[in-house]
C-alpha cells in the first residue's frame, strides 16, 4: 500500500489530573483576588496542582500508562516518543527521554516539542507525518505541564493556601503574589496522552489535514523574561527578586489575537481538506480562557453541542489542555467512530493552527 493511503488515527488516550484541587476561594487566600473577580472573565473555577518534587514526566507517565491501557498496548509497541510542554522537568534534557525511561523504554526515540499552548496541535502533526512517511507505525503523544513549578512562593504560602496552615498569608509574599495574579489564577497541572497508530483500512479515518502557522514578531506577547542563554549567566538572583522567571502574558492582546487567529485556522483546515462547517461534529479548542472559546464559538456560529470546555475544572493545562479536553470529550460520548472533529490552539510564540480527524 502507498505511503499516501496511509492516515493516523488516535487509537486511544489517557488523562491524568493530580487530585490536588484548588478552588479560586484557595488562592484568594495568599493574593488579592476574588472568585467573583476570575469567574466571569475566565470561566476558571478549579485547577489541579501536583505535590512538591512532581514532576511533568512522572504524571505524563500516568497519562501514557492510561492510553496505552486503554488501547490493550504495552510500551514495547510503541515506535516513537514525542513530549510537548513548556514547563520541563529540567532546563535539559527534555522531559521525552525522562518518560520514555519510566516506561522501561532504553532504545526508542524521543523528541520534545516546545510550542506552548500549541505544542500538542503540532505534535499532533509530527506524529501524522512521522505515521503517512512509514518512519513509524505507532507513536506515544503527550502533553504535561507543572505550571505550579513557576509560582515563586515558599511553601509556606502553599500551606496557608491548602489549609494545611494557619493564615494569614505572610504580607510580603502576599503582595507579590498579587503582582502576578493576572497569570497565577489562569493555568493548571495535568498530563493528557494519545497513542497514534498508523490505518491502511482505506477506510476514510484518520486526520485529514492541518494548518500550522507562527508569528515570532508576536514573541514578547507570552514569554518568560528571564532564564534562558542570551542572559549571562543564564540565571541571576535579580531575576527571581524582580520576578523575572514568571511568564509575562499580555492578556488583552493575546485574547484577541486567539478569538480572530483560531477560527480563521478552523475554516482554512476544513477549506483544505474540502469539508463544510456543518459537517463538523465536535470542536475541540484550547482552554485559555472560557470567553477567548465562546467568542470562536460564536464567529464561527457552532451551537453549543458541537464544542466543549473544561477550563472550569483544570484552567489553562498549555500542552495538556488538547488531549484531556478530547479524552473528556469521547469519555462522555461526544465523539466516536465516524465522528468528524477539529482541534485548535494558540500558544506563544505565536504559534496557532487548527487540524481536521475523522475518528
Ligand atoms: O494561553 C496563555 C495565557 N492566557 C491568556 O493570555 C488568556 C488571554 N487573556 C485573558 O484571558 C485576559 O486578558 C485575562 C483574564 C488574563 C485578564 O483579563 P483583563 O480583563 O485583560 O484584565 P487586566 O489584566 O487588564 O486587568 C484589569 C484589572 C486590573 O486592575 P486595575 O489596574 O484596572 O485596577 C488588574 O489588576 O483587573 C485586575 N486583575 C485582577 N483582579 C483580581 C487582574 N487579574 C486579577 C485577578 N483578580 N486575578
């Protein structure tokens, strides 16, 4: 069979969210900010935090473990690795090699993804195109992210905002939580996995197409300011006192950036691979943000039954977010067999895109 009758389809996915849940009354505990204040523009209610010394390999492992159940396979017929995240265990190497270890892996490759909020979308794409070219028949996808990792207080703080210690919050690190509150309120912990195996069936599943597109003059609109190699040394103990090493997110322009940049990829992705916006069942879409999605909704004029969210449990999970909204998606019956579903995000970078899948 030629190489071009070859599609990818998602055998199977797996979730993991550590049990850790904490609520925004939890965080307006140790900053200034209100669950009247994060509900109404975010739709964030909950988010999951993973224990200190958590790493994003060890619950990506759960999350893998979970897929590959769920698919009836062992790590031995898996062909390649590919791990998307910006918050890595290590500056280096890549979480991949980590997760591949766990999985009692020592000789099958694996390749780290570094595009944020859309690294699991081009992940995605990699795998298609390792799959179609014949390099690989299965390939393990995953997206984690430890985001608490970026909160600079000590534990402590963590203490008073668990309940695991007595408040009030000390002052000083009140306020500079509060100084971050804009970002901290937004993003979670999670792990979300796919096995993506190659089908000769001929039988019309699999993805149909992406459409993947960058900006990097859009770079200083997400990024992390300080650690990285164009500073010598690579870390200062200015930066961590300025607060350098936490994310700066131009929030306003990064809304409106992905409320125009992520329908416009839905309706290029279907126009490339000749589909019809009706045809569409399901629309599964990056949670930044609940208003940046039902401003998408709304311009391309989906009814609610063809979208889904779950930003209100998790928050911004970044790399995590695609697969644990699909693996929610299927497990609730959204989608299955036959169903034709999008996917779309964006992350910084700026990288967007949108892909198209016939389950
Ligand atoms: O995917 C990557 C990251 N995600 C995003 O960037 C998502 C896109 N952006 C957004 O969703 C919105 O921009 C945010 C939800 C992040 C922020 O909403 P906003 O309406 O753009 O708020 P703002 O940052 O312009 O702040 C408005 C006010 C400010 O107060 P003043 O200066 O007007 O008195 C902030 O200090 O709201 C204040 N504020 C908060 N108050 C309570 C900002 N964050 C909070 C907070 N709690 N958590």
């Amino acid at each position: 069979m030629s190489a071009t009758q070859r599609t990818t389809v998602i055998r199977s996915s797996g979730s993991y969210l550590p049990p850790q849940v904490v609520t925004n009354e939890m965080l307006s505990r140790i900053m200034d900010t209100t669950d009247e204040w994060i509900v109404p523009r975010t739709g964030i209610r909950e988010r999951r935090f993973v224990m200190p010394g958590v790493g994003p390999a060890e619950i990506a492992e759960h999350a893998a473990r979970a897929a590959l159940d769920a698919a009836g396979l062992t790590p031995a017929d898996i062909g390649l690795v590919v791990f998307a995240t910006m918050t890595p265990d290590h500056y280096f190497p890549g979480s991949g090699g980590l997760l591949a270890a766990r999985l009692g892996m020592s000789t099958t490759p694996a390749l780290d993804i570094r595009m944020q909020c859309a690294g699991f979308l081009s992940g995605l794409q990699t795998a298609d195109a390792f799959i179609r070219s014949g390099a690989f028949d299965r390939v393990l996808l995953v997206g984690a992210e430890v985001h608490s990792g970026l909160m600079p207080w000590p534990e402590s703080v963590w203490d008073v905002m668990l309940g695991r210690g007595d408040g009030p919050c000390d002052p000083y690190w009140y306020e500079r939580a509060s100084g971050m509150r804009d970002r901290a309120v937004l993003f979670g912990d999670g792990a979300g996995a796919m096995v993506l195996e190659a089908n000769e069936s001929g039988d019309g599943r699999g993805f149909l197409g992406f459409v993947m597109k960058t900006d990097g003059a859009h770079w200083d609109k997400l990024y992390v300011p300080g650690g990285g190699c164009k500073s010598r040394p690579y870390f200062t103990p200015a930066m961590f006192e300025s607060l350098g090493t936490i994310p700066i997110v131009e929030g306003r322009q990064v809304f409106r950036l992905a409320s125009q940049l992520m329908p416009e990829a839905v309706r290029d992705v279907l126009a490339k691979t000749g589909h019809r916006l009706e045809e569409l069942d399901l629309l599964l879409m990056h949670q930044a943000n609940l208003r940046i999605n039902e401003s998408v909704q709304k311009i391309l004029g989906l009814p609610d039954s063809k979208v889904f969210n779950n930003i209100q449990k998790y928050g911004n999970t970044t790399a995590a977010t695609l697969p644990l909204v699909y693996d929610e998606a299927v497990e609730l019956g959204l989608a299955g067999p036959g169903s034709l579903v999008g996917f779309t995000a964006l992350g910084a970078g700026l990288h967007w895109g949108a892909a198209i899948a016939r389950l």
